[in-house]
C-alpha cells in the first residue's frame, strides 16, 4: 500500500491498541498500524531493535549485580528489593533522557549506577537497547519514516516521556504528524516541534459524588451500579471502574466478580497467586523460605499431588504422617522415616525412598530454589516459578510472587473493565466510576527515587513526569472526555476504622450522597445481594427459615429441638451408648449430655494446631509428665523395682525417660521454641521424680506397673500386665462397659492388696473431693476395674496424687463411690435414650471445646436461660452436679 494512504497511530498501552484495533475492524479501515511511540521507535531504528523489557530488565540486573563494584551501594545490592530498585532507578533515568556517562564525575552515585547500567547492557541481547539508542539510531534512519509510517496520529496521550521527544521533532520534519489531543490537556514542549494539534470540546457528563464505609463498601457499590447499567441495556464495553492504584481493591473485585458472575476484566493484569498455579508456586515457596513442615508439606501436596516426588506415592500416604507432629526440623524427619515400614503404607509397599528424595529436596531452602522448582511443579507453575526468580532473589520468593500479575482471560472490548485511571483516561467509556478519592490515595504522593535522591539529581529533572500531577492530569480528562456518567467515591474509613479525608479533587463542589453499609440496594449485583435487598423473600428460604427458627428457641426459656431435644430411642444415640466408655465420656455425659452427642454421635473434634506454640498447654504438660512417669517407672522396674529404688536412681531413670520421652515428642507432637521447651522437660523431670519418690503406704513385695489398660484397650509397651488387657469390664447395672489405661498400679507380692493411683500435675482441690460435682470418676471407676479384673478378695485404695505440692487425695469407701456412680449413671442413659441431649454445667465453659457451636457469649447467656429447664427435664442427672 502506498505510504501516502498509510496512517500509524500511537496510543498509550496495550489496552488502548486493542480498542483501536477493533474499531478499525469494525469500520471496515485498511492500513493502520496501531502501536506505542516506543515500538514505533523501535520500526524506524531497524536491525531487530527491541525495547529493553522489565522481565530481561530484572534478569540482566540479576546476573549483573553480584559482579558489579556499588560502592556506597555494595552493602545493600545483595538485600531483596534491590533488583526492584535498580530497574525502577533505571527505567527512570532512561524516560528522562539521561546518559549517565557524560555525568560520572559530577558525584560517585553516578559512577555506581553506570557501572551497573553498562554491566546490564552487556547481559542484553545486542537487539535491546536504551531509549536514547533507539532514538539514535531511528534518527539515523528519519529518511525512512514516510515509507514505515505514512502519517502519524498519537491520540489519547497527554505526554510523552522526554527521551522520545526529540525523535518525534525529528519525525515531524518527514511525515505529518498530528497530536488529537481531544479536551485532554495539551504539554507545552509541542509548541514549535511541527507537530499539528488537534483539539475538541470536553464531554459534560453527569456527576455525582458518594461516601462509602470502606473501601470493600465501594467495591460493592461499583458493582451494584455495574449490574444496574447492565441490567438497562448498556453494552460491557462503555462501562469502566477505576482508581489511580487498583492493587488496594483487586482482592475485593475478584471475589465479588465470582460472586456476581460477571465479565469483570482486570485491564492491570491479575494477581498470580489468585489462580490455582500460582498458588501451586507460593506453596512451594512457602517451604523454601520458612523451612519444611507438615502443615506446609500438605498444603503442597494438596495443589501438586500429580506432580514431581508425590506422583509416585499412592493415594492416601499422607496418613504416614502423625497428625499433630510438626515435623520442622530434619532430624524429626529422619526419625520418621527411619520407623516407616511397608505396613504403614495404604498400598504395602515401602515409599520412604521416595518421601526421603522429596524431603531432602525440599530442605534445600533458597540456595536450591531453582532446582526444587523444578522438581515439584511443571507447567504452567513451572512458569511462574522461573519468573518468579528472575524478579528477585530466591530468599524473597513469597514475596516477589505477591507481586506477580498475569492476564486474565478475558477481552476488555466485550467486558466491563476494572483499570488503572491512566489506562481509563487514555480510553475513555461513556459510563465511569472512579474509586479510591480519598487523602494522599488519589492524587498519590511522590517519593524520592530509592537510589539516586534528590540531592544528587533533582526530582523534576529524574522524573519529570511525577505520579501526583500525572494522576490529577489523570482525573481531569476522565471527566473530558467521558460522555455519559461518572460517579466520584470515596471511603469513609480504612479497613481499620480510621477516618479517611476527602481528596482534594473532590472541592469541586459537588454534592456528597452517604452510602450506608446496611442501605437496602436499589439494584442487587448477585444473588446473595438480591435476597438480602428483599427481606420477605429471604424469609420464605429454608435456611432463613430455620435459622430464625433457632434463634426464637435459643431465646426461649423452654428446652426446644434446637436445645437438644431428640426422639427417643434415636439409633444413633443408642449406637453411642452401647460402645465401650471411658471415664472422660461418662463425665461428659453426666455434665454436658450436649456435647456427649457432638462429640461421639457426630465426631465433632477441636481441630489440633500442628504449628510449635510459644508454650505448652496444660494438657500438654500433663502428658509429657505422664509419659515421663510411664517409661521412667517401666525403667524402674526392669531393674530391683521401684520400691526398692532410691532417691539417685529414680533421678537417673527419670532423666533417661525425659531424654527419650522428648525425643519422640519432637518427631510427633508442636514444641515451643528451643529455651521454653528445655524448661519445661526440667518442670517434667522435677514432676516425675517427686511423683516416684512420694512415700506411699507399705505394700510389701509390692510390684508397679504404668499405663495398665483394660477394658480392650491395646498396651502401650512391651511391659508385661497384671491380667489379660482385652477381658471386658462392665459396671453392674448400667449396661456401660469402661476401658482405660490406668497411670499407676501397685500390687503387693502376697497379692492381697492393690493401689490405684491417678497422677494430677495441676493445683489440688482446697478441700477433699469424692465425686467433685461429676468431675472425678476416674478413680472410683479405675479401682472396681483393679477389683474386678484381680478378684474380689483383693482390697483396693484409690488416690489423687498432686505431686507439685504434693498431695495425696484417698477414696474413703470406693465400693459406696462405685453404688452412687451407678445410680447417675442409669440415670443418664435413661434420659438421653428418651431424647434429652441437653445442655449441663460444662456447656460453654472455659474448657468446653465445642462452645463455637452455641451462641455467642453463650456462659452468660444462653446456658442461664436454658440451665432451670433442662436440670427439670434431666432429674436425677443433675444432682450428680451438686455431689461433693
């Protein structure tokens, strides 16, 4: 096509060339060519040249830095952040025109930046050059420019960096070139450059101004507006959201975009790690910076299960894994996978080959990053990943993924666009709203350049076109040049609740509609807005139905199904009865029948927390004593015995038993950091030896056991046990069998007595107990198990041993304890067979760890209301409550 029929136009970015482009497919235009004045550039200069890209940019710097003398800089060149840094440095003195070279000696800062710029340079392919290169080298070529360009027409741009400037003069002595600025606001250096302006009068659109509570309130205001202009007839291609920094509201719009299913275009790119492949990668890199754990390992495992090591491994391995080990450090893994065998696995065949690779690999950390990468993602992850550490360096992955963006998907000519304003005001809709109109959010403040500071080049000089003018140049041709609406918004408070100012672009008078959070919506944008905008209709759905019927009965004094209320002879609920119980869930069916249901009929459990906590609980404290107590003891009496042992040698078991006690710990179970957990083994060890030590009553020839089960229950060790562990142990008419593991056990050598011990680490009680309100049946029930399984001819004791004071609480008549246990306890099957699972006084607790199930605040409230109705309907249960 001849050059005189041959037209260029250059728009501002990519956006901006496809609206172009469609345009001129629609209206049927031949020989245009739509680009930026950069590439532009690139065509006149000829010889392949290319712009320098940011991705080659960050890679360049990456190989450059390590080898290039900083100077004053060389102490922070290697600290995450710096290659970000350098490129931003870079890129600015490359659009100012800059040429670093000719102003070595002015200051050493200036000798330091064009070291790195020239060892960048020398990473690049010989195609990519600077700016000031490109402009050489299509000047050289300006006798070229008619038959590349034919006439040039730059529309949507309100300036041009300075570096171009020169070029352009340059063009407009060849070609007619001319500048349809439109209403935008035209820059001062075009006057006597050649360049033909074209002007036109601005848009008067309608205007309005809102408040709304927050920003996420203003992201769902804009998508109500969005649906509503939908929802009349507007094309999604005339209707544009934006604000000067759209990364504050993306996380906002890409959850309500799912939510509304509608077409919601992110014109800035989306985030990477909000797509199943970047997360994929910010799993990975979870373990190469923080170190390998289970938690992390299965999150892993989760999102690349068909991928790398893990393909191998069958389905179901993760079940190898102990479910609250932490397994943070590499000796517990080792300890692990030293105890793996084939039995372990779903499938009978030994993996730890495989897992061991994996792990081994993953222990890296960053110095092998790109090697794990590899190893464990492909695809499109893989991707990712390799770019990931191209943008920075491998200890700051995580990071540097967060930062990642991608397309997605969709085609801005056909969709309701979210866009950065610039992108906006260089393609302007007829419907706009722009968000973010707060205090230093819109227009921006301006920040002093990272490596090179004011003093050394002056702010208007590195960057002539600052971000605070450009957004207000920004602001005012969106209002040009939209043609139908804009709506001005702004938020009230911050995601913290402090108040936020209006911007100073918003005095331009217009009146301010307040926007309540809580406001009934004029038009809904999905179908959960809909049904919270029409209160009578939510209330015929089923779940607002029985959800307001729950919230009537909680209120209610009466016991209602919502209370726990069943049928009788529920089957699940005689399923739960007739297991094998334990005295921790018959004291839970005696105070909290509730819960007895949540927890035995529906397998409610509170979830266990694998990550190391800054202390240990008292639960955990009492099983590392306990488990102190177990080996030390079995140490004890695979030698003399314990009763013969003295006070050295019981020191000198315990210490053993804590060494190898901790060590297991450590591969299965969270341990506070390395100083808190060392103190708390030596509290285990003081504990133990005062709980070995204690003088018990004279049992001659006595022998001691530890952990004893019964009832069914499984051995915990090799020790040998008093009686046979599965014979069945049934408390007399209750129709309840126990199983247990009993923490001690002393029976005198003539076999004639026995007693029963059961350790406390916490406070002892102020004054003696029996049944404790329903608290304590541990041991009565422990001691008619001894009775039953030894004989009736043995005579047993029963104690509490509290041994950081030490205190021994003795059961007076255990047989008498047993009959009145008996009676609460048929009791209790009674009423929950006849469809009472009501709440008691454990319901809501301090330690109740179901309480998330009942209503809010449910110990001062709910439980108060309900607790006169349900001690009525539960009878003879409740004065268990009241037993000493």
């Amino acid at each position: 096509m001849a050059s005189e029929h041959r037209l260029t136009r250059i728009v501002h970015d990519r956006n901006a060339m496809r609206v172009e482009r469609l345009n001129a497919c629609r209206n049927a235009i031949q020989g245009l060519q739509v680009m930026s004045f950069e590439l532009a550039a690139c065509r006149l200069a000829g010889g392949f040249a290319n712009p320098i890209d940011d991705e080659r940019l960050r890679v360049a710097i990456q190989a450059a830095l390590p080898v290039t003398p900083m100077g004053e800089l060389e102490n922070i060149k290697t600290l995450p952040g710096m290659i970000d840094a350098a490129a931003d440095t870079l890129h600015k003195v490359w659009r100012a025109g800059i040429d670093l070279t000719t102003r070595v000696e002015d200051d050493p800062r200036f000798a330091e930046i064009a070291r790195l710029e020239a060892a960048v340079l020398e990473q690049l392919p010989s195609g990519m050059m600077r700016p000031l290169d490109i402009v050489a080298a299509a000047t050289a070529r300006i006798g070229h420019a008619p038959a590349i360009f034919g006439q040039m027409e730059i529309v949507g741009l309100t300036e041009l960096s300075p570096c171009w400037r020169p070029l352009l003069q340059a063009v407009a002595a060849h070609i007619p070139v001319r500048w349809s600025a439109g209403p935008r606001s035209i820059p001062a250096w075009l006057e006597g450059t050649g360049v033909m302006v074209e002007r036109a009068s601005a848009q008067n659109p309608r205007i309005s101004a809102v408040s709304a509570a927050t920003a996420y309130h203003e992201a769902i205001e804009a998508m109500r507006w969005a649906r509503s202009l939908l929802a009349a007839g507007v094309p999604p291609s005339e209707i544009a959201i934006a604000t000067a920094s759209p990364a504050n509201y993306d996380d906002y719009f890409l959850v309500l975009r799912a939510d509304a299913n509608i077409d919601l275009h992110f014109v800035h790119g989306m985030r990477t790690v909000s797509t199943r492949e970047g997360q994929e990668a910010a799993a990975l890199a979870d373990i190469v910076v923080r170190g390998l754990s289970q938690s992390r390992l299965r999150r892993l495992v989760a999102l690349c299960r068909d991928s790398g090591p893990f393909e191998t491994l069958p389905e179901g391995w993760l079940r190898v894994l102990p479910t609250d080990a932490p397994l943070s450090t590499p000796g517990a893994w080792n300890r692990l996978l030293a105890r793996l065998t084939p039995e372990h696995w779903p499938d009978g065949t030994d993996h730890g080959s495989a897992l061991r690779t994996a792990v081994e690999t993953l222990a890296k950390g960053s110095e092998a990053a790109s090697e794990i990468g590899e190893a464990f993602l492909k695809g499109r992850a893989l991707s990712i990943w390799r770019k990931a550490l191209l943008a920075g360096p491998a200890a700051s992955i995580d990071a540097t993924l967060e930062a990642l963006k991608q397309d997605d998907g969709l085609e801005a000519c056909v969709c309701v666009a979210w866009m950065p304003a610039s992108a906006l005001a260089a393609s302007p809709r007829r419907f706009a709203r722009l968000l973010g109109l707060n205090s230093s959010r819109w227009p921006r403040g301006i920040a002093e350049d990272r490596l090179i500071p004011d003093h050394i080049i002056p702010a208007p000089v590195l960057d002539p076109l600052p971000v605070n003018l450009a957004d207000r140049r920004d602001f005012e041709t969106i209002l040009a040049t939209t043609a139908e609406t804009v709506v001005l918004s702004r938020a009230r408070r911050d995601s913290d609740g402090r108040l936020l100012g209006r911007s100073p672009l918003l005095a331009g008078g217009v009146d301010e509609t307040y926007l309540r959070r809580n406001a009934t919506p004029a038009h809904a944008f999905s179908e959960t807005d809909r049904l919270m905008a029409r209160p009578q209709e939510f209330a015929a759905d089923p779940q607002a139905v029985g959800a307001q019927a729950c919230w009537r009965d909680w209120r209610q004094a009466e016991i209602t199904s919502h209370d726990g209320l069943v049928r009788a002879d529920h089957p699940l609920i005689l399923a739960i009865l007739g297991r094998t119980q334990s005295a921790s869930s018959l004291r839970r069916l005696l105070r909290n029948p509730l819960s007895f249901v949540w927890v035995y009929a529906f397998g409610w459990r509170e979830p266990q927390s694998s990550a190391e906590p800054l202390v240990l609980d008292a639960l955990g404290v009492g099983d590392l004593v306990h488990l102190v107590l177990d080996r030390a003891l079995g140490d004890l009496e695979t030698g003399d015995g314990l009763a013969s042992a003295d006070a050295e040698t019981i020191e000198a078991a315990v210490a053993r038993a804590a060494q190898a006690v901790a060590a297991d710990w450590e591969s299965e179970r969270p341990v506070p950091p390395a100083v808190i957990w060392s103190r708390t083994l030596d509290d285990a060890r003081v504990v133990a030896v005062r709980a070995l030590s204690y003088g018990d009553e004279d049992l001659p020839g006595a022998r001691s056991y530890g952990e004893v089960p019964f009832g069914g229950l499984k051995p915990k060790s090799d020790a040998a046990a008093p009686w046979d562990a599965s014979a069945p142990v049934a408390i007399p008419d209750t129709d309840f069998n126990i199983a247990g593991y009993i923490d001690r056990l002393d029976i005198s050598g003539d076999g004639k007595h026995a007693l029963v011990r059961d350790y406390k680490t916490g406070r002892p009680p102020h004054s003696d107990i029996r049944l404790n309100g329903g608290r304590e049946l541990q041991r009565c029930l422990y001691a008619f198990a001894v009775k039953a399984l030894l004989g009736d001819d043995v005579a047993i004791s029963a104690s509490l041993l509290y041994p950081r004071e030490p205190v021994d609480l003795q059961l007076d008549d255990p047989e008498a304890v047993l009959a009145e246990i008996t009676g609460y306890l048929r009791a209790a099957r009674s009423s929950l067979t006849g469809g009472a699972a009501l709440p008691g006084p454990d319901t809501g607790g301090d330690y109740d760890d179901l309480a998330f199930a009942l209503p809010a605040n449910a110990r001062a409230t709910y439980c108060k209301r309900k607790m006169l109705a349900a001690t009525e309907r539960l009878g003879e249960v409740a004065q268990v409550w009241e037993a000493e």
